[in-house]
C-alpha cells in the first residue's frame, strides 16, 4: 500500500505479512498454533485462544467478538476470573471517570495475576508484554488505549484499502509461521493482484520455514533458498541495476 502510486519504488517484496486477515484470525492462529507447539491441551488452547479475544477488545475498545458464544464457553471452566474479564472488556465502549478508570486497571490487573499462573498464559504472553503495559499509570495505561493503537490494527487488518500495485511483487511466507496464517494471507493477496489485473507477481509459501523464513529451532539459519529466491527475482527484472552477490555467502542472518 506504501508502494502504491509511488514512481520511485521499483518493487515489493513483502515477508511475513498478514495481508487481508483479520485479527482475530491471527490471534487464534497464534495461539492455536504455539499451544500444540508447547504441547498445551485443546482446553488450554481455547483458554488461550479466549484470553486473547477478550484482551483485544479490552485493548482496541472494537467490540469484535461474539459475547453470548464466548460467555458459554466460559461456563465450562468454572472460574470467575472469566466473567469479571468479559465484564471488564465491555466497559470499554462507554466514558469512564478517573476513579473508574483506577478500578478498570486495578481490575485488570487482578485479571492477569489470576491467569499468569496457568500454563497456557505464556501463549498470550509471549516478552511478557501484557504484564510490562500492566505496570503503567493509569494516565499512560489509557492514554495508550485512547491513541487508537489497537483499534488501528483492526483496521489495517481488514482489506487492502484503495492500494492500486502495479509494481512487481514478490510475496514470501514461512509454512511454519507461529505468528500468523501463512496460506491464507498468500491466498488473499493472490487474489487481490489477480483481481486487479496485476501482471507481475509471485507468491511463495517455503516448506519448514518460520515466520523469520529460518530453519524450525533456529534464529539464524534461513530456510534453503530463501535469500537465492529473492536475488534471483531481483536480478531477472533489473539485472543491471541489481548489486552483485557476494560468493560464498552462506544464507544465515546477520
């Protein structure tokens, strides 16, 4: 979309980019996804998955998901943590005093603290970021909040916008991505270029790869064929311009 109507900018090669999707789609995906990767049960990845939801709108004040399907999955846990969340989450969407919102964080606070203790909060908890916002004054917690930060997120999730490409794009994900849904964001942007009649772009999903393109287990061995692909398809276009590659460079991260 940057690149759009720009005649300075020669192509694209967007890597890892949730094109399209929106973002409750990634946050189940991630923690679907990282659940069964660190071996967590369905019933904690649900749990997951629902922390999240809940959290979004807390965060983004967009009241994105479906209350009465939520408040009867909750049922199931038999802890009441889980409706003081969705009660928390929906004051959101009305005008709160100081001493409100005091209450809103200490009670968000208390939230997590109950959570933090269950083994699937590492999934929606990844740096401990939650726990980092949590430790805010109230002023800066709800300034953060009131910026629109996450209410843009949702935004820019949700379609391409007015974006007319007409540059080559190469597009790449990893299979193995923890982060967000590969083949559906390839497939939303094949469709999109498609759509708009787009004459020159490719769309690569690398088998094995991460969200980072890397090796699984690994933070600096880039899946094989994954820096070739993009010199490659560099050159072809502008082999003049393109810089020569070093020999025997290796694929691995700076």
């Amino acid at each position: 979309m940057a690149c759009a109507g720009n005649n300075g900018v020669a192509f694209v090669i967007p890597v890892s980019s949730s094109l399209g999707v929106s973002i409750l789609d990634i946050l189940r995906y991630s923690a679907e996804k990282k659940g069964y990767e660190q071996g967590l049960t369905p019933d904690e990845i649900a749990q997951a998955t629902t922390f999240k939801e809940i959290a979004f709108v807390l965060l983004s004040g967009v009241a994105i998901v479906e209350w009465p399907l939520v408040e009867s999955r909750v049922k199931q846990w038999d802890d009441p943590a889980w409706p003081a969340f969705i009660d928390l989450a929906r004051q959101r969407g009305r005008e709160l005093t100081q001493i409100e919102k005091q209450a809103f964080l200490d009670s968000f606070r208390t939230i997590v603290a109950h959570f933090v203790t269950q083994r699937w909060f590492a999934v929606v908890d990844e740096g401990n970021a939650v726990q980092r916002m949590l430790g805010l004054d109230t002023n800066t917690f709800f300034g953060l909040l009131e910026s629109g930060r996450y209410s843009r997120d949702w935004e820019r999730s949700l379609c391409f916008g007015d974006a007319d490409i007409r540059i080559p794009v190469l597009a790449i994900w990893g299979e193995e991505d923890s982060f967000l849904p590969p083949h559906q964001s390839a497939e939303r942007l094949k469709k999109y270029l498609a759509d708009s009649n787009h004459s020159d772009y490719e769309v690569i999903v690398f088998k094995d790869a991460s969200h980072f393109l890397t090796l699984p287990g690994s933070r600096s061995d880039f899946v094989p064929g994954y820096l070739d692909t993009m010199v490659n398809w560099v050159r072809k276009r502008f082999d003049s311009e393109a810089p020569s590659r070093p020999q025997n460079s290796s694929e691995r991260a700076p």
